[in-house]
C-alpha cells in the first residue's frame, strides 16, 4: 500500500467529510500515467471504472495470504476464505439495504444476473402470449436475454416508449403493463443517455398489476444510493467492474420469497445439498444459484470497493458527479455543432453528444491523442441510436475521481476536433 494510500482513508477522519478529490485520486494509481505525452483524463467510467489501491491490495493479500477454496474445507485456508467470501455477502447486503444476505446473489456481471433471471424465473412463469415490459433505453444485456426467452416460450417483449429528452413516457408504460405481463425490466440509469428512470414509481405502478420488477442498475449503484427495500423491486442487477471493484463480479439481489421459488440457474457443485443419480435435492438460498467453485476474490475486491465508497459517502459521490455533469453540460452545449443526446431532467453520469459532420469514431480518436479517453458508439443501446437517428454517439462520462479542470480538458479537446475538421 503506498503512503498516499495510507493518509487519505486511515489518518484523516475528516476526510470522510469533505470531499476532497486530490485525496481520493492519489488513492487510484491507474490515475496518475500520462497517455500519448498528456496527462491521462480518463472519462470512460460508465464502461468501467478504475480500482483504488484498497481494492487492488484486497485481492493481492487473498491471493498472497488466504487463497483456498471455500465451502469445502476444514482447515485454516478454507474456513478463512469461506469466511471472507460470506463476510462480502453482508457488505453487499448492507450496501443496497436488503433484509437478508441470502437475498445477495454472486454471479459474473449485470448481465448474468439479467440471463439468470431470464433463465429461471422467466422461464418458469412465461406462458405463450404472456409478456416481458422493458423500455426503449435499455442496454442490450437488459434486451436481447429478455429476446431469448420470450422467442423460445412464445411470448412477448414489449417496449414503453421515450420521448425527445430521452425520458420514459410514464402514460406509455402503464398502458402497456397487461394482465399478460410478466415482468417489468428497466434500467436505473441509462448508459447511454444519463437519464435517471423514476424507479420507485415505476415500481409502484408495475406492484399496483401485481407485475414484479428487476432493475438495471449497473449505472445507477455506482452513483446513486440504492434501497432496495425502499424501492421495493423484486430484483435489483449490478456489476463489479463499474463500481471501482474487479472485473468478473456482480451482484444479483432477489427478494427472498421469490428467489426460494425459482429453479436453480447451472447444476454442478455447490448448488446442491445431496445427489444421486435418482434424485439431487438443490442447496439453499444462495448457494442454489453458484454453481461451482465462484470468483471467491471478486467478492473480497468489490467489498473492499464498497468500503472505499461508504468512506466517500455515495450522497457525496452523487453530489459530485452531479455537478460535474451540470459544468460540462453548461461547457458543451454551448459549443456550435455539438448535439447533446439525452437531455433529461433527471440525469446523472453520462453526456452523449454528436458533432456536426465529425464521426464520434473521429472524436474519440483526436480526444485520445489529448489523453482523453471517452467512449464512441452505440454503447449497447442501438435502439437508443435509432430512437434518436444517430449511428453512435461520444459519450463521456464521470466518476468519482474527475475533475473540473479534466472537464476542462474535454472542451478542449473537442474544440480541437472542430479545428482539425474545419
Ligand atoms: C445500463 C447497463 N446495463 C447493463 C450493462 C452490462 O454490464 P456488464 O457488461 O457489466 O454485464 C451495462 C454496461 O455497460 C449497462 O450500462
């Protein structure tokens, strides 16, 4: 652990307090290398964000000090790791709010927890007709495993519509809720337009048809405080890497209730509590869903990210964030050319924008010779580029660690763009 390190989270309390983001970015050292002779802007953290040195110094000490397998084992390693891999199971729990670490759910990403629901829940309840309900601004992993099972049980995919700002039409997806819907999927936060989904009336909307609800929320958990007994949503999907924890790890959340009464996902170890070759009786909650020896560092990685964040405060992450994305907002869109994409009243995180006559490939490359690393493309979400008539767009976005004089440096670099294609 470097000194840095040690300073900014154990010798200062009241770091806790004030948001001191020099402090945290020596905490991340990814941060400080310099990208084509200039100093690294890295504005990518909606794909995925980088790991302070909590993190990365959690998963070398289990590898240094206490790898074994878990579950399995009596001796000393087994029973250590087994004990840190359950210990996150809580952190997790404590995290999101939920009432039970058995409603914690360790799969590979968003997107397995998105296709294991798909794969049991769904396919459990899914008759031929019946419908799944999501929006026209979800990401792929919130589409096409949705696709998949509605394809082959003969249902249906039904899409609520958005309006110009990016915005869910709320008259729309009520409308479209049917005493054949089955389930509700919707984003927290949208990738690719930064708009924040009021998710509790959502919820409350879809509750009120007795339609259950899974949220994305691999945009949201980085940013935004989530509660999931607050929210009431019967599932609630994050991924590791996005929230300054390992790739390789994501957190399914299900209500207990629900979760009891869906098949289990693979077979294999672990899932099970007995097996012969006449009958397997399944394990309990949770185990029935990790088939096989897990990722058991991911876990202890994203615990130790998730301290970090309960260090910093996810308010005050929000706060940041917000008004990092209210200054770049303010700087890009008054520059000629630009077109924001996304303009919703609630957002957070991402600013997509199109530059008149200049590819966003075009654009990320100039950024990228500034060292500016932003995202271009479709982001997952080509329905969002068709919805909006665009091919792809130039999407930065924020994380805990930017800056305003990084934000700065955006509306330089994109200025610059405009001169090289003048
Ligand atoms: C809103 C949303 N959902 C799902 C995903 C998929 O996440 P992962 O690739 O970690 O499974 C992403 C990733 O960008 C996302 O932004």
């Amino acid at each position: 652990m470097t000194a840095l390190a040690n300073v900014s989270v154990n010798a200062h309390p009241s770091w806790e307090r004030e948001y001191n983001v020099e402090r945290i970015r020596a905490d991340f050292p990814i941060l400080h290398q310099k990208v084509h002779g200039h100093p690294l802007v890295y504005l990518d953290n909606a794909a995925t964000s980088q790991k302070p040195r909590q993190v990365i110094d959690a998963i070398t000490r289990y590898y240094e000090r206490d790898n074994a397998n878990i579950h399995r084992g009596v001796h000393y390693l087994s029973e250590k790791a087994t004990e840190d891999y359950e210990n996150s199971r809580k952190t997790i729990q404590e995290f999101i709010n939920a009432g039970d670490s058995r409603e914690i759910i360790f799969v590979r990403s968003t997107t397995e927890a998105i296709n294991l629901v798909a794969q049991t829940y769904v396919r459990q309840n899914l008759r031929p007709g019946d419908e799944v309900l999501i929006t026209a601004m979800e990401h792929h992993s919130d589409i096409v495993p949705w696709q998949m099972i509605c394809q082959e049980k003969q249902g249906k995919l039904q899409v609520a519509p958005i309006n110009e700002d990016g915005e869910l039409i709320l008259e729309e997806f009520e409308r479209l809720l049917t005493p054949r819907t089955k389930l509700v999927a919707v984003a927290h936060l949208s990738n690719a337009l930064g708009t924040i989904n009021p998710i509790k009336r959502i919820i409350e909307i879809a509750h009120a048809k007795n339609v259950p609800v899974l949220v994305d929320g691999a945009q949201a958990a980085p940013r935004l405080p989530v509660d999931v007994r607050n929210l009431d949503c019967d599932f609630y999907a994050f991924s590791g890497h996005k929230i300054y924890g390992p790739t390789g790890i994501g957190v399914l959340y299900g209500k207990l209730p629900i979760l009891e009464n869906m098949p289990p996902y693979q077979g294999g170890g672990d899932m099970i509590s007995s097996v012969a070759f006449e009958r397997t009786v399944y394990n309990k909650v949770p185990h029935k869903f990790e088939a096989g020896t897990p990722d058991i560092s991911g876990p202890i990685g994203l615990r130790a990210a998730l301290e970090y964040i309960n260090k910093l405060g996810i308010e005050n992450i929000e706060k940041h964030e917000h008004e990092l994305l209210q200054y770049a907002t303010e700087q890009v869109s008054v520059i000629p050319g630009v077109k924001l994409i996304g303009t919703a009243k609630q957002k957070a995180g991402v600013l997509s924008f199109v530059m008149e006559g200049v590819h966003p490939h075009d654009v990320g490359t100039i950024l990228d010779q500034q060292g500016i690393a932003i995202r271009t493309g479709h982001h997952c979400a080509q329905p969002v580029m068709h919805r909006f008539g665009v091919p792809a767009t130039a999407r930065a976005s924020f994380g805990l660690y930017n800056t305003k004089e990084e934000i700065d440096a955006l509306v330089s670099g994109i200025k610059k763009v405009q001169e090289v294609f003048g």
